[in-house]
C-alpha cells in the first residue's frame, strides 16, 4: 500500500521516506467515521479531457487508516474519470456511505474493527446490487472464499500499483470481474477440491441455451458491453440474462457464475 501513498504524497509535492515513521503507526480514523466529499472538478475540466460528466465513476473508500484513504483518495483523483464521493473508517460507516451516495464503486478493506468488510459488502450486495465492490486485502488472508461469498466484484492485494488499482475500478465499473493473479491458484484449488459436492454441473441444465452463452463469456472475463456485441444483443438484454443465471444457478453474483462455470468446465480455466 505505500506504493499507493507515496505516489499519492508526491503528488502533492511533498517528500516522503516510506521507510521512516512506517512501522505500522499509521493514523487511524474513527471507527464509525464515514463522510461525503463534495467534489470541485465540474464538466469543464472534464470536458477538457474530452470525458463527458456523466461518465464519471463515483468511488467511495473504505478503511480503518485514515492515511491510507487519503492516499487512495489523492491517486484516484488524478484520474478524471474517477470521482471519491465519500470515505468511511469502517464497516457501518461503507454501509451508510452506500444507503446515502449509491456510489458505482466501493474500496472496500476487510480486515476493519467491529463490522469488517466482509459482512459490510454482503449486506451493501445486498440491498444495492448496482454498486460494484473491490476488496483490498492482504495476500496471507485466508477468507478469501468469504469475500468472494460476500459478494465483491473484485478481490485485489494491497500491494498493487496505483495504475493497477485505477485500471481495476474502470473494469469492474464495465461489468468485469478481478481476481489477483497471485490468488487465482488459490481460488480455483479450492473450488476444484469442492467440485465433486458442488459442481457436477445439474444447475447448468436450467439454462436456456442463450443463457449459457453469456456465462460462458462472463467466465472467460468479457464485460456486459462485450457481450452484447458478440451475441448482437443489448445490454439491457444481457442484465437481464445475468439476473436470470444468477437465479438459477443459486450464486450471488457473476464472480461466483464464472467460477461455477470452470468447475463445471463449461470453459477452460
């Protein structure tokens, strides 16, 4: 994450040393802290970028480590196409964030005090299926099957480049879904070791053949917009094919669909 703060703190033109004053002291924000930021990037500046203001991405950040949101926070903003609307320090504050702002993405940290990420994103799941969740975690966390249960979007490590992390909410933004290539094997171990319970493939047969079509795209990682131009069909329409595998096949969201799909080998993983 200190690739993250200090790309962040230089942009500001402030000198940084990661290695003084970062053995793990790092300031925390209150723990039912959560807040809205009222942007002051209007249309011109975007304009100037030749991005329309209704593309933008409204991202919330949500950590216990008020250092690390305002590092996110000073990355993010310098793409244009992101905007931060609101910031929480931990769980219930994400959870008021997303009933108050409905924001398109969430940076969600798992391992927070009191209600932690996990929990916060199956409930914002829940109640908002609209807002896309990224996980940030640590590589060693060993309830990664809980989040990606819980919901999210995306499962990516802390220790991403700032680019990474810019180009992950883009995607997820579009309908795909993230998994870090350094927890893939991990994923898909599991879900292997579980194939014989789970994933003899019977739910496969409630699919009408269309349906099939869009999972397996979505299994092959290939946004709502993609798919829709492959099948020659609308977006609108592949929601709604989505809605109805998601149903079917009992899973909570495409993550789960995909890999639901590669235990059953509808695709090659």
């Amino acid at each position: 994450m200190f690739k993250i703060i200090t790309k962040a703190i230089g942009s500001m033109g402030l000198g940084f040393r990661p290695d003084v004053g970062s053995s793990g002291n790092l300031a925390l924000g209150s723990s039912a802290c959560s807040r809205s930021i009222f942007s002051t990037r209007g249309e011109d500046k975007l304009a100037g970028k030749g991005i329309k203001a209704h593309d933008e991405i409204r991202v919330c950040i949500v950590d216990d480590h008020a250092l690390v949101r305002q590092g996110l926070a000073r990355v993010l903003e310098l793409e244009p196409r992101i905007q931060v609307v609101g910031e929480a320090g931990d769980g219930l504050g994400a959870i008021s964030l997303a009933n108050e702002l409905r924001p398109d993405v969430i940076l969600m940290d798992i391992n927070m005090p009191g209600t932690d990420g996990i929990e916060a994103s199956r409930i914002i799941n829940r109640d908002h299926p609209n807002t896309r969740i990224i996980a940030l975690t640590v590589y060693d966390d060993d309830r990664v099957f809980e989040v990606i249960r819980a919901g999210v979007s995306a499962y990516i490590l802390k220790d991403v480049e700032a680019e990474e992390l810019i180009r992950a909410i883009i995607d997820v933004h579009e309908g795909r879904s993230i998994i870090h290539p350094r927890v893939t094997g991990k994923v898909l171990g599991e879900f292997t070791r579980l194939s014989n319970s789970e994933g003899d493939g019977s739910h496969l047969d409630r699919l009408t053949q269309r349906e099939r079509e869009v999972l397996e795209l979505i299994a092959k990682g290939e946004a709502n917009r993609e798919i829709a131009n492959r099948l020659y069909i609308s977006e609108k329409t592949v929601k709604n094919h989505i809605t109805s595998i998601l149903r079917k096949l009992n899973v909570h969201d495409r993550t789960q669909a995909a890999i639901y799909a590669i235990k059953c080998k509808l695709v090659e993983p």
